[in-house]
C-alpha cells in the first residue's frame, strides 16, 4: 500500500538516508521516495501507517498527522 507522509526537519541528503534506512529496519522490502524540499516522504509498504510514522519519528523527525 502507498502511503505519503509529511516529514519536518530532514535538511540535507544525510537526513533522507536516515529516515529511509528507518522504514526499511521496519520493513525491509519497502519502497521509499523521499521530496526533501517538499516535506513528502512516499513510502510503498504492507505496514500499518502508525508503525511506518512513529519508526520515522524515532529516528528523530517530526511527522505530520
């Protein structure tokens, strides 16, 4: 399942890796775009929206609801 997400405080290249390597310690077939400029981060995976944020969130990044 697609799921976009609304993602504050990635601010350089470094930051994409780290939330991207988050989604995929969760789930490790996921597929992650991330649109730093715009704040989107795409992720393409079986688990539940909750799980995939509060990964996202743990690894230090605001999520928006």
């Amino acid at each position: 399942m697609n799921q976009t997400f609304t993602v504050t405080g990635m601010t350089c290249g470094h930051c994409e890796k780290a939330v991207a390597r988050a989604v995929k310690q969760l789930d490790p077939q996921a597929e992650v775009k991330i649109d730093r400029p715009q704040n989107k981060v795409e992720v393409q995976s079986t688990q539940p929206r909750e799980a995939l944020a509060r990964a996202i969130t743990e690894e230090g990044y605001a999520v928006a609801a």
